[in-house]
C-alpha cells in the first residue's frame, strides 16, 4: 500500500538537449533525497537511469527512464529521457505522463535545438514548465548572459527562483527569502519580480499587494500554481549536479511549489470513434474508475513485453480485470510493477501520479489506454504528434533462413519507439528501416546485434522511380501455340493513351461483336497489368495511361484465359515501345528549420540539389521555416549535410508533393542501368 496520497506526488520529465546533464541531475536527486547512497557517474556506467549496455558504450542517454524518491514526505517520481533529436521521440512519450517538465539547459552551451523544442512541446501539452540551468560550477560560463538569453528567447515570464552565491558553491532562494548576497543580480529585486508576476493572476491578491505592499510566500502557493499552469511564469533554477550545490534547494521547489496531479492541467482524453467522439478530461481521484495511459514499451528479455504508464484516474490494484482501449475482452492485471531504472518492484496498487508496468500483456501497445469500464466506446489520449522519421537503410538478413526472426525483431523495435517505421517498397522489393537520423539507425542496428545476436546488410534505399508515356500508340499480339492436344489462341488490338500526372491507371473495354469473349477480357487486362510492375526503359512501374482494348479474334476450342492474358501482356509490350517512354522521379515537399543567420547557405544548398524554394519566413526565437521542393533522389545524407551548415540547430521534414520527369542525363542512367542488369540476367 503507497504511505502517500495524491496531493503528496510530483511527476516531472527532465527534458532537453544532450550533454545537459539530465541523467546526473536524476542522480544527483535520487541521492540528496536518499534514494540511492552513493551518486553514480556516466564515465563508471553505474548510473540509475542509463542502465542498457548500449547507453554504457555511447555514454548519453538514449531511451527514457523512470525512477522516484521521496524528500519531505512527497514522492517524485522521474522521467529521464534522451536529448539528441534522434531520440526525440522517447522524450515526446514523456510529456504524457508529467504535470511538469524541466528542461535542463547546459550553462557551457546555451540555448540549444532541443531546448527550444522541448519548450515549445511542453508548452503545447499545456504542462508547467521550468527552466533548470545545469553546470554552473564549469569554466568559462556567463550565468547573467544566459539567463537575459533564455528571458530574450522564452518572455519576461522566464524569472529565476534562487541565484547562484559563493561563486556558484551554493544557490540563495528568492521567493520565500527577500534578502541575501548573490553572485549577480539582486536578490531583493528578483524577490520582487517574482511577487508581480505570481499575484497578476488574482485579481483581488493583487489589489490587495498594492494596498499592503507585500504578501506573504506562503499565501502566493495557489496563485504560483496558476500562473504556471497559464505559462504566466517559467521558473529558472541554478543547480551544480556534480558539486550538488542547488540540488537540495530544487528538490524543495518540486516539493513546495511543482504541481501535484490535482493541480496540473489534466490531459484531454476521447470517449468514442472518429468525428463523434466526445472530449472529457480526467480527474485524478483515486475512487473513480480506472484510467491509465501506457506512455512507453519495453520488450525485455526476461520479463518479455511490458506496458509502462501513467495513472491518470482512480486507484489501479494488483488481480484488477482492465480494458484495453475499445477491446471487449479484459486481461487480468497478474503482476503490477515500480520502475527504479532497471529494477522492478512489486507493488499491490497505485494511485493518480503514479507510474507503473505491467507485464506480459501481447495486445498493449503505445499510446494505449488501460481502463476498467465496461462501457462499449472506445477510449483513447489525445495523440501525440510526433516527428516523421527521414532517413532510411534497407536492410535485409545477412544470413538466409534469418528472413523470418529478423520481421520479427524489427517489429520489437517498432513497438518500443514511435519514431521508427518500417516501409516495404515493392518497386524496388526493398524493406526499409527508417528513424530520425543516422546516430538513431545505428543504434538500431547495434541493438539488432547486439541484443538479438542478428547479422544484417544494410544499403542505402532506392529511389522509387516511376514510368510513363508521352503519346498514344497502338499495341497488337496474335498468341498462338499449337502442341498436339488442345492449342492456345487469343488475339488482342489494344491502344495506350498518356493520363495526367498522378491519375493512375485507367482499363477500358470497347470491343463490339464478341470478337473477345467477355469472360477472357480479365485475362487481357491480367496481362496488361503485369507489364505494368516493370516498364521497358528502366524496369520501374508504369503509370498515368489508359489502355483501351478495342478489337481481336478467338478460336471456339484453343481460346483460354492463359491464351488472353499472354496475347494482352504482349500487345502491351508492343504498344510500349512505341509510346516513348520516360522516367519519373519522386520530388519531396521539404520544410527546413534553420537559424536565420543561415538562411542564405541553405537556400544555396537546396538549388544545389535540383530543389526549388518556395518560400520562407521568419519565426520565433531568430529561426526561420523555408518552404521548398526538390527531388527525394538528391535528399541522401541530407540530415548530416543540414546539421554540418547549422552546428546542429536545423531540422527538416519530407511529404510526397508528385512525381516529375526526371534530367534526360538521369534517364539515360537509369535505361543503361537496366539494360546492362537485362543482360547479365540473360
């Protein structure tokens, strides 16, 4: 049985940018607060959150993690996520689950690409947001300088809640305390600062701090929580996790001033299918029903797939029957587990605030909902948006008879990450492993390896090129083979005309006078179907064109499907060489987030690769969205090229906009290509 109740539970996310010291930070908490004795380090590998082999080797962080601890009868429970945009996706999964997210910023480095992003998500999410500097104690740091940046870049909302002192060997509080010596600034004026921004949200508090000319701390709590669940405030901590000094000081902030479930904003959930579905947020009290949200997947292999989620409603107990979304039929919740990075602990219940796990569930999948009514309509969170993953690898089994364990991995894979997708191209009969950037694929690949004990070959993905024709022609085929029994005729007179760009493909049947049977007009178009899947000039699928059928002869005995379909197929091949066939490419809408500063290199980058810019303009925080398309041929390393002009601080994403004609140089590539694969072949 938990010793604690709702009110006494914190749940926070340590989000942002790699480097910033997230994973210390949890470290450094979990042992001011008496959860671990001694403090582990990313150079031993012993750290509570970055368990996994893999994270060992790397060094970073690259899945998230939960932990918890208890500081002054509240339990905080943790989540540790990754900070390379590779892995966002793990650090997105997190919001779902926190009333508050701190996004820990690098005091070395600055404003970076995830803190920006991060911030933004959050504030998107409706979660209260704090801003927690990291590293204060390192060389060469302008604490002032960085903090009138993040106050530049985020609002007049960004106030800090304490200051460093003694030359950053400890922080002094400036909310509840109005006096004492810092290291910059002014703790009396930023105790006042403070006070005006929390009592503009209470309207009478306000006139009353007017009249009177200050105002307890300890009457500020409610209009402090309010003011961060309306983004009116972004608090700002100075911690060292290293030397520990403000680590205690923010441990008390989460305690004394972070929400609890019943004062954040709840997360908005959907009861029933499609545009009917009704709206409803839940209450986090532990008497109504059940509602859980499974936030991240782990396949572990020795307790096998486990669903690791957020209580969001009533009290979840160990032997309870749940629901799974809109499934009718519930599975018994048989063991019921706390996270503490790697270790599992048993537990009987858990309450709204609280993270959990179940084991050994098959149909649990991200995102789900866990539910105990028994009610028919569906229910489901509001869905994450997450970023679609750009780069690919094809990949296939390096040794055979690995074609069947090696599905089976990936989609494992797939279940544990929202941004992995794997895409099958028949054009190119290719299987494509896609995730956010190179560091994420070969950390997919490493756990293929490593873990799976799978050995794999990988290339870079073909580019799905199309075919199609550029006038009407006329296609004719008399099939006739005779072998002593039964023969085989059919005869076909067939017209191919060009279509628009992105219209398919169109089969029309004119034939008059039963010349062609109509039972043998499906074979006719089977054949013609199946020239389709590989043109003449590069082997690629056809598309955009009609094929008319207007004429032909059949035998009352030797007429057969077979017959029909090889006259079809070949009076297409016929009408194909004389319909001058070219060669299509895939051209890619592409959105580009990038400093403005380095506007022009990458406009200058886009032209380079055959791209067209379509436009751009400026957006918040001295960045700037440029709107273009250019061809999917000319994006291969495009991620790393984008992160070498921008020092890591652009990011892009790809829609299909059409297919084009490609250059007659690359069409001439590509048909030499194919005729020299021909006759090797032969």
């Amino acid at each position: 049985m938990a010793n604690y109740t709702v009110d006494a539970i914190r749940t926070v996310a340590l989000v942002g940018q790699a480097d910033s010291g997230k994973t210390s930070l949890v470290e450094a908490l979990l042992q001011r607060s008496g959860a671990i004795a001694n403090q582990g380090t990313l150079e031993r590998g012993d750290t509570v959150c970055d368990f996994d082999p893999l994270e060992r080797e790397y060094r970073h962080s690259l899945a998230s993690a939960l932990a918890h601890c208890n500081h002054d009868g509240t339990e905080i429970n943790l989540i540790d996520t990754p900070g390379y945009p590779d892995f966002i996706g793990q650090a997105i999964a997190a919001l779902a689950a926190v009333e508050t997210a701190l996004v820990v910023v690098n005091a070395q480095s600055g404003i970076e690409l995830s803190t920006r992003r991060m911030m933004d998500l959050a504030g998107e999410r409706g979660l209260c947001r704090m801003l927690v500097v990291n590293k204060i104690d390192a060389e060469r740091v302008d604490l002032p300088g960085l903090l009138e940046e993040l106050r530049e870049a985020f609002g007049k909302e960004v106030l800090p809640l304490n200051l460093p002192a003694d030359g950053a060997s400890r922080v002094v509080d400036c909310f509840f305390n109005p006096e004492g010596a810092a290291d910059f600034s002014s703790v009396a004026e930023v105790h006042q600062a403070l006070v005006d921004q929390v009592v503009e949200v209470d309207e009478a508090l306000m006139a009353r701090y007017l009249e009177q000319g200050e105002i307890a701390p300890t009457e500020l709590h409610a209009p402090f929580e309010q003011a961060l669940r309306e983004g009116h405030l972004i608090p700002l901590c100075f911690v060292s996790a290293r030397s520990g000094a403000g680590v205690g000081e923010l441990l008390d902030i989460l305690v004394r001033l972070a929400p609890n479930p019943a004062e954040g904003n709840p997360p908005l959930f959907l009861k029933g299918a499609g545009e009917a579905a009704k709206p409803f947020r839940s209450r986090p009290e532990p008497q109504r029903h059940v509602l859980a949200h499974v936030f991240k997947v782990v396949m572990d292999p020795f307790v096998g797939k486990l669903g690791i989620f957020r209580v969001h409603q009533g009290t979840l107990q160990r032997d309870m029957q749940l629901f799974i979304g809109e499934a009718k039929k519930a599975f018994k919740v048989g063991h019921l587990l706390r996270l503490q990075g790697k270790r599992y602990e048993e537990v009987v219940q858990l309450i709204p605030g609280d993270f959990g796990a179940v084991s050994k569930v098959e149909e649990l999948e991200f995102d789900a909902v866990l539910h105990d009514s028994h009610d028919e309509d569906s229910i489901r969170l509001k869905p994450l948006a997450f970023p679609a993953p750009m780069q690919g690898l094809a990949i296939e089994a390096k040794r055979r008879g690995d074609e069947q364990r090696i599905a089976e991995v990936l989609h494992r894979l797939l279940a544990e990450d929202p941004c992995v997708r794997l895409d099958y191209h028949p054009s190119t009969q290719e299987t494509v492993l896609r995730g956010m950037g190179e560091l994420h694929l070969r950390y997919l690949l490493d756990r293929l390896t490593s873990t799976y004990k799978l050995e794999v070959q990988t290339q870079p993905p073909r580019v799905p090129y199309r075919e199609t024709i550029t006038r009407a022609a006329e296609g004719h085929c008399r099939h006739k083979k005779q072998t002593g029994g039964a023969g085989q005729f059919g005869e076909v007179f067939l017209r191919v005309e060009p279509l628009p760009r992105g219209a398919g493909f169109e089969f029309v049947d004119t034939v008059k006078g039963g010349v062609i049977p109509a039972q043998f007009i499906p074979s006719v178009e089977k054949g013609v179907r199946s020239v389709l899947e590989a043109g003449p000039l590069a082997g690629y699928p056809v598309e955009d064109l009609k094929v008319t059928v207007y004429d032909g002869k059949s035998h009352a005995v030797d007429s057969k499907d077979i017959a029909f379909q090889a006259a079809g197929r070949k009076a297409m091949l016929d009408a194909l060489r004389a319909a001058r066939c070219i060669a299509l490419e895939p051209i890619a809408n592409i959105e580009i987030t990038t400093p403005e500063s380095k506007l022009g290199d990458i406009t200058t980058d886009l032209v380079g690769r055959r791209g067209q810019v379509l436009g751009s303009e400026a957006q918040a925080q001295g960045l700037a969205l440029v709107r273009g398309q250019v061809p999917l041929a000319e994006l291969d390393g495009y991620g790393g090229r984008l992160k070498s002009i921008t020092a890591g601080q652009g990011a892009y994403s790809l829609e299909l906009s059409h297919y084009s004609p490609v250059p007659q140089d690359v069409q001439q590539r590509l048909a030499a290509s194919h005729k020299a694969t021909d006759q090797e072949d032969d």
